[in-house]
C-alpha cells in the first residue's frame, strides 16, 4: 500500500448516512441500558416437599394435673406452669383414662401410658421448677405406647421420694418414634431411666 492509495481512499471516504449513524446510537444506549440494569428474578414457583406437613397445633397452659392429662392429644403443645404434677393425685388415677391415655395396674399402683398420640410438646418451664412424679415404685413415671412425633422438654421426672423396694423405670416408648426428648431431669429408685423397643 503506498501513500498514493492511501490518500485516495481518504478523498473518497464518505460519511455514513444519518440513518446509520442513529442505528448505531440507539444500539449503544441499548446496549448500555442491559448492562446498568439487573435481569428481572423468576418468582419463585413451589415445590412439591417430600416433608409431610404439620397440622396446625393447639397450645395448651397447664398448672394442675388434671389439666396436665385433659390436654394430652394430638397436634397440641402443651405448656406447664412451674410445678410439681403428682400423677398419683390424679382424679381419675387408675380409671379407663381417654383415648389419648390410659392407666395400666403395677403391683403397687398404677401409671401413666399415652396412647396413638401424634404431633405432641409436652414443654415443662424448666427441668428444676417443673416435675412430673408418681409414688407408686414398680411404676414407669410417663409410658408411651404407639406415640410418633412427641416431644418432652425441660422437665423432671422421677417417682416420690418414698423408702422401699422399687422396680419402674421413668420414661419407656413401646412401639413409638420420632420421639425427642430434651433437656430433662430423671431420678427414680429403680435402674432404668429410659426403656424402649425400638
């Protein structure tokens, strides 16, 4: 390429026509505007969980035995008042119980047993200000039978403080699971804290 070409192809340079020139204005500020601005999020569309829902729960305060077991049922959560809750003074202690308990018959008393329930708190104020106790001594203080999904939280349990011979245990889950059990005293005169089949 020599200067002769060169100067040529200066001279008969023309300048792109008015439509061009605007064509590509409007591609840059296109252009710029993509980049300045963010992409629009998709919303988010929901998922089929694998997770089973929970039903909605009933919250239930307790200060009193007898409230303690009338509240005893599925999707509740029951919240105990700093106390101590003898199940031995239960007003029906030893009756049929309901459909959520019954009492079973041990050699010097009865005690406690949930039964079907499901979705279940039983959440005390604290393991040194909420006890759950029986005096019989060949008793398990709390028995679940076919039970899923409770838990028992910050609480004490243990049989009275009664001399003799003894031979319950304080908490056993028959044919129960996803139990949780958190934060808990347990005392007894007998060897097992916790019994289960499972």
């Amino acid at each position: 390429v020599n200067v002769k070409n060169r100067v040529l192809s200066v001279l008969n340079y023309k300048k792109p026509s008015f439509w061009i020139s605007l064509a590509g204005v409007i591609a840059i500020i296109f252009v710029a505007v993509c980049f300045v601005t963010s992409p629009m999020e998709e919303p988010e569309v929901p998922t089929e969980s694998t997770e089973e829902t929970q039903p909605p729960r009933e919250t239930v305060n307790v200060g009193t035995v007898e409230e303690l077991l009338s509240a005893i049922g599925p999707d509740r959560e029951i919240l105990l008042e700093p106390n101590s809750y003898n199940l031995s003074q239960a007003s029906d202690y030893g009756g049929s119980g309901t459909g959520y308990y019954r009492w079973n018959m041990v050699s010097d008393g009865y005690e406690l047993v949930l039964t079907n329930v499901e979705n279940l708190t039983i959440r005390g104020s604290g393991m040194h200000v909420t006890l759950i106790e029986t005096d019989p001594r060949y008793a398990d203080v709390l028995a679940m039978e076919n039970c899923h999904g409770v838990e028992v939280e910050a609480i004490t349990l243990g049989q009275t403080r009664l001399r003799g011979e003894c031979g319950g245990g304080v908490i056993s889950l028959r044919q129960s699971g996803d139990i949780d059990l958190s934060k808990l005293g347990l005392y007894g005169c007998g060897m097992v804290g916790l019994e289960t089949d499972t």
